[in-house]
C-alpha cells in the first residue's frame, strides 16, 4: 500500500514499483511523494465498442478464420490498460580512431579482368565521428506482453497527463517499475550502443574514441491498450488493440475446421512425396537416384508436410502479427 501525498489516499502499490500515479486524483509521484511532472499521455481514439469492432475485421480477415467468426464472437473481457513507458531524447557525438579492413590487389588474370592471383589484406587507419539525435523508448513494466512492449508509440502525439480522461474509459493507469533516474541511465547506455554500432560498420578495432552523451527530456508517457478476450465456440482468444490508433497489436484466433481439413491434406501429400524422394536418395527402393538433391529436397518437403500437419491438427489458435 501506499499513501498519496497530495490527496492522502491510500492506493495499491508493489515493492517493485518505483512511480506511482495515484489513482484517486492521477498525481504521479515518486515512492518519497516527490511530484513528478513529465508525466504525459497518448489519448484514446478508439472506445471499447469501437476497439472491438476493429478486431473483429481483422480477425475474420486472417488466414483460415473461420467465416461465422465476426458474427459468433462474444467478447467476455474489455480492460483499458494505460501502459507507462520512459521516452527520452539523447543527443549523442562520438569520436573515434581505429583500424579498418582494406586491401591491395596484384597481378590482374589477363583473362579475367577484376580477378587477382594476389589479395593483401590490411589495417589501415580510420578516424570519423557521428552526431546523432535518438529517441528512447523504454517499457516501465516488467510484466508486459512483447508486442506491446515493442510496438510504436505515437510519442508526437503526446498531451499531458489528464486523470478526468483516463477516468472516462476507466482506464487501469499502470504504476511505473522505473524511476526517473533508472530510466536515464538506460538511455545513455543505449545511445552508447547505437553509436558502438555506427562506428563499427566503419572499422574493426577501436583504438580511442571520446562520447559525449546528453540525455535531455524524459518523459513518462502512458499508452492506452485495450486488453481484450473473446469467446468462439468452447474457446477463448485474448488481443491487444491500441486505444490511439486501433492497431491490432496481437491478436488470437480460431481456425475454421476447413482450414484445419485442408493443411492436414497438404501436409500428408507433401509428406508423402518427401519421404518418396528421401526413399529414393538413400536406396530404399533399389537404386539410388538424385542422391544429394533428394535428401535435401525430400527432407524439405517432409518437414513443410509435418508443418502443415500439426497446424491442422493442433488445436492451438493462430497468432498473426501486423
Ligand atoms: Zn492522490
């Protein structure tokens, strides 16, 4: 638990979480009740029935979604889910000395003209430098789904954090597991790394380099999801839809019994043939015909065949990404 310390009302809290936005008057606030005003916002665009109808487009447009699905899914889950991420604006200029790969070229093939009978290769010495502006994103929650935590923010359409409006969708504001602080020093590190990455497309070995590092604004943004579960047939399908954009950011589905029918007829077909070439390749049949490109070729085919198999028989939903 937790005590706000503007509105003093007590409010769930986690050891682990590090800013707290109280969910009574929506004052972010370190765990010492330190206001923290960087504190913005992405607003929703799409309501529920909105969310919901927009998943269900595209759902029913998947790949072997069975054709009543639009119609026979019933949601049993809806939640709002404001996301916190640290967004942080780096300036980065790097200097560097170091060794790049290059090479001197002999005796030219008279016949041949740009192939050589001799190729020196050595290091030479390089010097550059990079100024680089990185934006950095970091997710301030530890138990997150990938794509959530991966996928792009709007951070351009950023307003400051409005309690009433989270409120209106009854929206779940999410504490941050990060502080302010933490989050800084993730961004310096990964500039660093992206500059390391810059510099070595250009050299081998790094003798010196000098970084200057600035890590300006930092903002706490939360991000609006909608966490959504339906039902179809005995099952049930869980997705994420961005409350901003209405971007299907994952999403489960069913696969019609026709699909399902289908990939197991491809699969054994395929399987068939596959094993009929590695037959063949390894002599089962008498005599050895295409030895190398019957192992390969058939050893592929099998396996696009167990493939095709398994989606068709397993029962697993499907998961498809934009
Ligand atoms: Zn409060």
């Amino acid at each position: 638990m937790a005590r706000c310390a503007f509105c003093d009302a007590d409010f769930e809290a986690g050891p682990g979480d590090l800013l707290l936005v109280c969910p009574y008057c929506g004052t972010a606030q370190t765990v010492k009740g330190a206001k923290f005003k960087d504190h913005y916002m992405i607003r929703v665009h799409f309501d529920q029935s909105e969310a919901q109808t927009t998943l269900l487009d595209w759902v029913s447009k998947q790949l072997g979604a069975p054709e009543d699905l639009a119609a026979r899914a019933r949601f049993v889950k809806s939640e709002l889910v404001f996301y916190p991420f640290w967004v942080s604006r780096v300036d980065a200029h790097s200097r560097y000395k170091g060794f790049g790969r290059d090479a001197r070229f002999y005796d030219e093939w008279p016949q041949r003209p740009g192939a050589y009978k001799r190729i020196d290769f050595f290091l030479k010495p390089e010097s550059g430098e990079f100024t680089r502006r990185y934006e950095i994103v970091l997710p301030a929650v530890k138990d997150i789904d990938e794509d959530v935590a991966n996928f792009p923010i709007p951070t351009r359409a950023k307003e400051y954090f409005s309690h009433a409006h989270a409120e209106e969708f009854d929206g779940k504001v999410l504490h941050s597991q990060v502080s302010e602080e933490q989050a800084r020093e993730f961004a310096r590190k990964r500039a660093f790394d992206l500059q390391t990455a810059l510099i070595m497309d250009e050299v081998v070995q790094v003798d010196s380099r000098h970084d200057d590092i600035d890590v300006g604004e930092t903002h706490l943004i939360h991000v609006p999801v909608w966490e959504l579960t339906y039902r179809y047939g005995n099952s049930k399908y869980r997705a994420s839809v961005s409350a901003a954009t209405g971007y299907v950011i994952e999403a489960k589905y069913p696969r019609s019994v026709t699909f399902r029918a289908a990939a197991i007829l491809s699969g054994l077909v395929l399987l068939g043939v596959g094993g009929g070439l590695l037959g063949l390749a390894f002599g089962v049949f008498g005599t050895t015909l295409f030895p190398a490109g019957g192992v390969v070729s058939g050893g592929m085919l099998s396996l696009l065949g167990l493939v095709l198999l398994y989606k068709g028989v397993s029962r697993k939903e499907a998961k498809e990404q934009l």
